[in-house]
C-alpha cells in the first residue's frame, strides 16, 4: 500500500512538473512560416533525391531513387509540437532535441495531442528562410534521412527568430 501511495505521489508530481516545463512557452507564439513553400520544397527533394548509400556496410553503394515517396502533408498537431520545441530553443537558448530536464520529443508530441509515430524531429538555427532551413537540412546526412524517410507522410514546420523545428511523423 506504501508503494503503491508513493507512485501516485510520483505521477502526480511527474504531471504537475511537466506543465511547469514550458509556462512561457503555453501562451505565446511562433512566427508565420509559409506552409506551402515548406511543403513544396519537401516534396520537391522527395521525388527528385536519390543518394547511393551503403546500407551493410559492405564497399558496395546501392543507389536509392525517393521518387516513390508519398507526399508530405502538412499536420497542426505536429504543428504544436514543432512549436514548442521552437519557443523552447528560442527562449532558453538551448539548442538540443532533449531538454535539459529531460524533455524528449515524444514528451512534446504528447503535450501537442500528437499520437503519430514513428516521428522524427529536425531542428536548426541561424536560417531566416524557409528555403535557408531546408537546404541546410537536405544538406545534412542526419537530417535528410528524415526528410526522405518512406515511413513518414506528414510534416509541420514552426519557426520562432532564427530558430526552426521539423517534426514529422506517420498518419493513417
């Protein structure tokens, strides 16, 4: 029964820090990105990428054509992850996909009534366009491997200053 007072006590402490995390960040906003120009240039690299990879290790390079990817469509509730993730880095000017308490983005997904996986996060900072921001993550191996990943069919992007959030996830 000690145990089991204990638990509840840690979930509920658990819960009522985790609405702590972010107060500043509940009530405010990113700035507008253009959705249409996001989504264009994604489903652009899509179906024109193609990389020769190396998928056993072996010296053998297998070319990989992504002109059989689905199109990206844009989600909100991704959106509100994305967001979060924005307005985090923004204010606190720590630019890393795990908090420093911890904070992951499944946690944020959760928080944006995001139940979509698998899901992938890219983020940056420095770029002020929407093309800026996605030319540098095409251009970045780790990056471009969520970009061009055939298990996810919907995106959002949110941008907040020079700081920028990708999340992407699957949608039945």
């Amino acid at each position: 029964m000690k145990k089991l007072f204990f638990l509840l006590i840690a979930i509920v402490t658990l819960i009522s820090c985790q609405e702590d995390l972010i107060p500043e960040v509940i009530n405010e906003t990113s700035d507008e990105v253009n959705k249409s120009e996001i989504l264009d240039l994604l489903n652009y690299n899509r179906t024109v990428q193609c990389e020769y990879v190396n998928p056993d290790g072996s010296g053998v390079l297998e070319y990989m054509d992504y002109k059989n990817l689905p199109e990206l469509e844009w989600n909100d509730n991704l959106f509100k992850a994305a967001e979060i993730q924005t307005l985090y880095m923004s204010n606190t000017g720590n630019f890393s996909h795990n908090w420093g308490d911890g904070t992951t983005l499944l946690d944020r997904l959760k928080m944006a009534d995001a139940y979509y996986l698998p899901a992938g996060e890219n983020i940056a900072c420095g770029m002020l366009t929407e093309k800026d921001v996605i030319t540098a993550w095409i251009n970045s191996e780790g990056h471009r491997k969520n970009i061009l990943n055939k298990n996810f069919n919907i995106v959002a992007v949110a941008k907040k200053g020079k700081c920028w959030t990708m999340v992407l996830g699957y949608k039945l």
